[in-house]
C-alpha cells in the first residue's frame, strides 16, 4: 500500500502554481447522467487522475456504456448503443458512494433500476432514504431484497412534487435525472444549489432538458422525451483549489491556483482571509500568500454557499498553527473529525465534543506515523507533516487518490519534501 513521506518545511514554505483539475463531485453525476442520452456525450477537463473516476467508468461500462478516454486530452466520450443493463452491484457501491448516482438516470431512462443499498461510511451514516422518497412522488415503488433496493415505476415516471427535508447534493442530482424525460411536471423544493448540482442542470438543459429555477432552492422539470448528446466542459474543483490554498497557508508560502472560479469558494476565502492571509481573486484564479501570524477562526460547515463540509478537515489542519483558540461545528456529517486523532499525534491540541471541535492554537507539530482513513482527512494529514518538524510517514494514501489528480507531482512541484514508498 503507498505511502507518503513528508519532511515539514523549515522557514519558506511552498511556492508556485497548481491547475485546478476538473471537480470529482461535478464529474461523476455528468458521468452517471450519459445514460439518459440517446447518442454520445463528450466531457472536457475530466479528472482521469482521480479512481473515483476510474470506478465510475467501470460501472458505466458493466451496465453496458461504451466509454472511450482520451487521457492527454482529458476528455471522455460515452455512448450509448444498446440498453443498459438494470442492475448496479455491490462492488461499486461499496467502494465509491457516487455509484447511488446511476440509480436516478436508470429510472430516468428505463423506469426501473436495481442497485446495491450503500451503507455507512467513514464519514458516518450515508442514508439514501430521501432519494427514494422523492422516487415515490414520480410514481415509483421500491423493496429491498438481498441488501438491493428494486425499484420500479411500472406506468413509466410521472411528474411529481418532492421537497428535501434537508438539503442533499447526490439526492438532488438523482431526482433531476429521474424527472428529465418524466411524463409531466416535476417540482423539487429546498434542492441542493452547489455549484456541481448546477453543472449537472446546465449539461442537461444543453442536452435539451427543461429545468428552470422557480425559487432559490427551487426548481420546475418539464419532462422532454429524449435528450441529445453534446459536449459540455466540467467546472473547477473547488475544494481541491482550498486544498492548495490550504498548503501556503500552513507553511508561511505562497500560491497561485488556475482554472477554478473564486465564486465557488466565496465563504472559504472569507476564513483564510480572516485568520490572516492575504488572498488575490481574477475570475478564473486565487494566489494566496501567507506573512502574518494566523488568526483563531469560528466556523460553522453547511450547504452551498455556507462553508463546505469537505474543506473543513483542511482549515482543522491550518488552525493547529493559529493563535488563540478556534472553533469549529461540523452540521452535516457526524464522523468528520478522523483527522484530528492524527494531527495530535503530532502535536496539536484538538478536543471534540459532538459536533464541536476546539483546537488549542499555536502549537509545535512534530513528524510521525500517521494513518488516513478518508479522502479529505488524507490533505489534513498531508498539510500538518508539511508544517511539523521532521519527517511524517502518511499511511493509506489511496484514500487521497479517491478525489485528488496527480496528488504527488503537485505536492512535488509546489516543493513539498516528498516520497512516495510503496
Ligand atoms: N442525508 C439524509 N438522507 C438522505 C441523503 C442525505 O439524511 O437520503 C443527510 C446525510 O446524512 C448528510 C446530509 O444529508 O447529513 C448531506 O448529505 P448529502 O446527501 O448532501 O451528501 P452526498 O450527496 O452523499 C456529497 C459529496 C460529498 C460531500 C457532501 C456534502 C458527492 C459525490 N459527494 O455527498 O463529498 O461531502 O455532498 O457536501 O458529490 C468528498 O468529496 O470528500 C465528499 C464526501
């Protein structure tokens, strides 16, 4: 299994320019949604680095798509020629939760799907009970056997009113796919508005589906009766830009991130600008640089555009080097804090209580053995050995390769003392 060995930066920190890779979370529904299409879509700027992606060809290809790659490119094409199988297994549920995404585009097309149940993951329980309530307001019904829900919408998929108890990226996705090509009017209420849900109703109103905001959690599907393949280029990564970011503000560095739309990241720039690091914005790219003493920070984790759940584990990290005390309150998973038990082991001061984590500010990192256990927690680890003293050794990288492109020749060429030990 690899492994990364860190050695912490002694006074310059980290120098240079990454280019934002194409967004994981944007990619995967896009992936998921060519099933809905009659001829071949093309997708530009395709994280082809990152094995979720990897997983979700795999899939599209078990189920019967024809996937061609065009890796110096970075794009995909997927056709489809013939129907698609109906039954999506456990294997590729089990490893990448997106999988639940082909669920709402099989419905969407076939009016029946059987797919794996998920279960928890380390981030805490992963419930998919709203996808399939929301399924039953388009006429669907659905049982469970063996560990698969079959479901089935034996008149055909039926225009229907569905409003999110609480807001749910991969829920609403499935719920748009399942409406597109419904028979009838669809009403989806407090959806999901983050910038990767609103790549996805761009690519299929460019595919001919009519999907129009009505308010602003809330939105209208008239059912069309088939979509057209086109080519659609996929947004920036917005958290693997924060990523970045992250690395020169823990190391007194400097950096420029290309290729990603400083609107995504407006809540999150707004922290680091807070703690104490002086952020330069044009439209398409964010250079941070860090001088100062950082700053305690408090924040709060919510939906789009509140500040992201998965960038949280990387300020957790940066706040470790803050004066002062900071607080963090996580509200949208329970389990999210697995980097912090690796972070004190090298040093920090980190005390959680429920949803609450407190962390002890300035305190003196030192390298050690260290162990990821999900993707964003595998950067926090990585941002901590960069500012402590001596040589870290990450276990269990490959949870980082779930989500980020060319994780070590990044690391790497913003100067990053790093190997790579399988
Ligand atoms: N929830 C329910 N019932 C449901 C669905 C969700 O109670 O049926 C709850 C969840 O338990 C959670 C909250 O609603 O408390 C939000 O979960 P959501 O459904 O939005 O999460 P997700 O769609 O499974 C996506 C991203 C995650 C990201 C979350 C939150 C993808 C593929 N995954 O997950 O990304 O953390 O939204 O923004 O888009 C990551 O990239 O590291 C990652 C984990």
């Amino acid at each position: 299994m690899e492994r990364f060995l860190i050695k912490g930066f002694d006074s310059k920190g980290v120098r240079g320019k990454i280019n934002c890779s194409g967004a994981k979370n944007a990619v995967l529904p896009l992936m998921a949604s060519s099933i809905l299409f009659n001829d071949t879509i093309t997708l530009k700027n395709v994280p082809l680095g990152t094995n979720d992606v990897k997983t979700m060809v795999v899939l599209l290809k078990s189920l019967g798509s024809k996937v061609q790659i065009i890796k110096k490119k970075k794009i995909l094409k997927i056709t489809n020629k013939k129907k698609h199988k109906l039954l999506v297994k456990y294997k590729y549920i089990s490893t990448m939760r997106a999988g639940v995404l082909v669920m709402g585009a099989l419905l969407g097309k076939y009016n029946k799907c059987i797919t794996a149940l998920s279960g928890g993951c380390s981030l805490g329980p992963r419930p998919i009970g709203f996808h399939l309530t929301g399924f039953k307001k388009l006429n669907c019904k659905y049982y469970l056997k063996q560990g698969y829900i079959n479901i089935l919408a034996k008149n055909g998929i039926k225009g229907g009113l569905y409003s999110f108890p609480k807001v749910s990226v991969t829920g609403t996705s499935n719920l748009i796919m399942a409406s597109v090509l419904a028979n009838g009017k669809t009403i989806l209420k407090n959806i999901s508005i983050e910038p990767e849900v609103l790549d996805l109703i761009k690519f299929l109103k460019g595919g001919g589906a009519k999907i129009n905001f009505i308010g602003k959690r809330t939105i209208k599907i008239y059912g069309v009766k088939n979509l057209e393949g086109h080519s659609h280029e996929v947004i920036g990564d917005r958290i693997e830009a924060f990523s970045y970011l992250c690395t020169a503000a823990i190391t007194k560095g400097k950096i420029k991130v290309d290729k990603i739309n400083s609107k995504y990241l407006e809540a999150e720039l707004k922290v680091l600008k807070n703690i104490g690091c002086n952020i330069k914005v044009s439209k398409y790219s964010i250079e941070l640089s860090r001088k100062k003493k950082l700053k305690q920070a408090k924040i709060k984790t919510s939906p789009f555009p509140g500040f992201a759940t998965d960038c949280m584990p990387m300020l957790m990290a940066v706040l470790t080097k803050s004066n002062g005390k900071s607080v963090i309150e996580e509200k949208i998973f329970t389990n999210r804090y697995m980097a912090a038990p690796e972070l004190v082991r090298m040093g920090a001061t980190i005390n959680i209580k429920g949803s609450k984590a407190t962390i002890i500010g300035k305190t003196k990192l030192n390298g050690a053995d260290c162990i990821s256990s999900d993707l964003r927690s595998t950067f926090a680890i990585i941002l901590a050995a960069m500012a402590a003293e001596g040589t870290s050794c990450i276990r269990r990288v490959y949870h980082g390769l779930r989500g980020y492109s060319n994780l070590y020749n990044n690391l790497k060429k913003i100067g990053v003392n790093i190997k790579r030990k399988s």
